[in-house]
C-alpha cells in the first residue's frame, strides 16, 4: 500500500481522521487481546519454564497497551465496542493453547505475531510524514512482535502438536479480529 494524500482518495476511501482512528482502535484492540492471551497461557503455565518467557512478552504488550490508551485519549479515538469480547476470547485463546502444552502456547504466539507483523508493516506504509511519531511507533511495535514470534519459535513452537492446522486456525481468528475491531 502507499501512503495516503488527499489526492490519492477513491469514493469510499476513508478520510485520514477516520484511518487514523481506525489504526488507533484497531491496535488497542489487538494488544488488548495479547494482553489476555498471555493471561491466559500464565493462568495454566504460570509455574513451568514457559513461565519467564510468557511473562516477559506479557510486559511488553502492556507497554504497548498503555502507549495505544494513550494515544486514544490524546486523539478522542473510541475503542472497539467488542473489548469485553477480546477479554473473554483472548483469556479463552491463551488458557487453551496453554492446555495443549508449552510448543502449543508458543505456537498461539507465533500465528498471532505473523499475522500482526504483517498488520503493522500494511499500516506503517499508510501513513505520511505528517504521522511520523505513530509511524515510529507502530514500527517500533512491529519490530517487537517479531522478536515474541522469534522467541516463541526458538522455544519449541513448531514441535506443537497439529502445529500447521493450530497457527492456521489462531491467523485466521487474527484476521477475523482485525477485520471486526476496524469496524466495530
């Protein structure tokens, strides 16, 4: 994609107010839900080796988080109406990944990365000069979600059972919320 000008608009483009509001909640949304991930995969791996790890990359989306709830109080952005969702289904996500075991918790971290990684380099590139600060920011976001992703494979994410049809199913759960936090 290529950045947005006035210009560059098409009927039923967003305006760069709208976009930028989008980009906010989506992303609140989305380190929410990672937030609750991890949650979940500590409530059920909070005592193993698993346990530093899960709760390092739990920091770091908590940062996150408080940075995007930042940025929408700054900028009068809503959130999405479908947080107490994300709440339950991120719980829900990490709790039953951690079920399955360790590879299979790390195998939750690494669809959810691929997928947000991708989201953030989409969004980056939308964004003009003029947007500089939470262009930087999403990179920097970016950049980290990469490193849970890496980490999660170093720590065995590939040896989850069913590992193909696992990450397929969380990026496809991944999209599905992207999609409904742009719009709800």
């Amino acid at each position: 994609m290529s950045k947005i000008t006035a210009g560059d608009r098409l009927p039923g483009d967003l305006d760069k107010k709208t976009l930028i509001d989008q980009i906010i909640r989506v992303d609140q949304a989305g380190e929410y839900g990672a937030k609750r991930i991890y949650e979940g995969q500590l409530a059920i791996l909070g005592d193993s080796d698993a346990a530093p790890t899960l709760r390092s990359m739990l920091a770091q989306e908590e940062e996150h988080l408080k940075q995007f709830n930042e940025l929408m109080a700054a900028r009068g952005t809503r959130p999405t109406a479908l947080q107490p969702v994300w709440h339950m289904a991120g719980f829900a996500l990490g709790a039953a990944t951690a079920l399955l075991g360790k590879e299979a918790a790390m195998a939750c971290t690494v669809a959810v990365e691929d997928v947000i990684s991708e989201h953030y380099r989409e969004q980056a590139a939308q964004l003009g000069d003029d947007e500089k600060e939470l262009r930087a920011t999403i990179s920097t976001f970016r950049d980290d979600e990469l490193h849970h992703r890496d980490v999660s494979l170093a720590q065995g994410a590939e040896l989850a059972p069913a590992y193909e049809a696992l990450t397929a199913a969380v990026k496809a759960g991944t999209r599905v919320a992207i999609w409904l936090a742009k719009r709800i």
